[in-house]
C-alpha cells in the first residue's frame, strides 16, 4: 500500500520554465509529463506537486488534495465524511489528469477553491497523451482560467 501524501496542484504561467525551477528545488525531475501538464511524485517530503499551465488562471493554486493508496482508502475517506455531514461528490474510473482515479471532493468552505480532493490512481491515461488541444481531456486538468474551479471536480456538495 502506497503511503498517502499530499497533493498541491498549481497554475503556472509557463510550464517549462516552472518544471526547470521546481526540479531544481526538489532534485528530482518530474514523475509525469504531457504537454500543460507536469507532476512531481516527492518522496521526501512525501507531496504530489501537481503543475497546470494555466496563464489566465487568476490564482496560483489550482486545488489541494490527499493521494490514497487504494479505492478502499478513497472509500473510507468516504464514509467518514458521510458520518460528519460533510458534502462531497464522488468519482469513479475518472479520467482526469492524465490518469485513471477513483476519487472524492469534499467541501472545505475555508480554502480558496472550496474543496479538497481525495483519490487514488488507478491506471495511466495514454489516451490523453495524444488527444488533440481541443479535448475535454487536455483541458481537464486546467481548471477554468476565470472561476478557478477546480481540477476535474463536479463542485462539492454533490454527495
């Protein structure tokens, strides 16, 4: 069982030159990487660094969200939010990201987007490697550039 870890996913201006700074900052060169779009899979200190190319974005944060080990860990997370009256939408065999997730958005009113995401990756998308710029995949990730709503996200409070 993969160890969870947190994921903070971001809008940059230029992809490029933020892959080049962040690989510098964490030694390590990304664990994924599609045209917009770069992840870096950190050990030490565990994070999913989760970068968007998304120049008309008017925040730098994209989304916040827990990498799970497991659907049975997205499950639980689940539950417990269920128990504690907290909306949330759930997402299963979503293709998002350049991956396969099953996931859940819980409402957190107190963060810039409103939500954090939990999820596991169940597969790589290689379809979306080579879907054109006009794809619902390519623009997935991107969130809305105007509303900054989240990463591949219904808005929370769909249970």
């Amino acid at each position: 069982m993969t160890q969870s870890r947190l994921q903070l996913a971001l809008n940059v201006v230029d992809l490029d030159a933020a892959v080049e700074r962040y690989t510098a900052v964490f030694a390590v060169a990304p664990a994924k990487r599609r045209p917009g779009y770069a992840n870096f899979a950190l050990a030490d200190p565990p994070l999913k660094l989760v970068l968007f190319e998304n120049p008309k974005a008017t925040s730098p944060l994209n989304h916040l969200g827990v990498e799970v080990g497991s659907t049975d860990d997205v499950r639980a997370a689940g539950d417990r939010f269920a128990e504690r009256g907290l909306a949330h939408t759930v997402a299963r065999d979503d293709r998002c990201c350049h991956a396969v997730q099953d996931k859940i958005w819980v409402d957190v009113p107190d963060v810039p987007l409103g939500a954090w995401e939990f999820y596991t990756v169940l597969a790589d998308d290689d379809a979306a490697a080579s879907t054109s710029s006009d794809s619902v995949e390519s623009g997935c990730c991107a969130g809305d550039a105007v509303t900054d709503v989240p990463c591949c996200g219904a808005s929370a409070g769909e249970a």
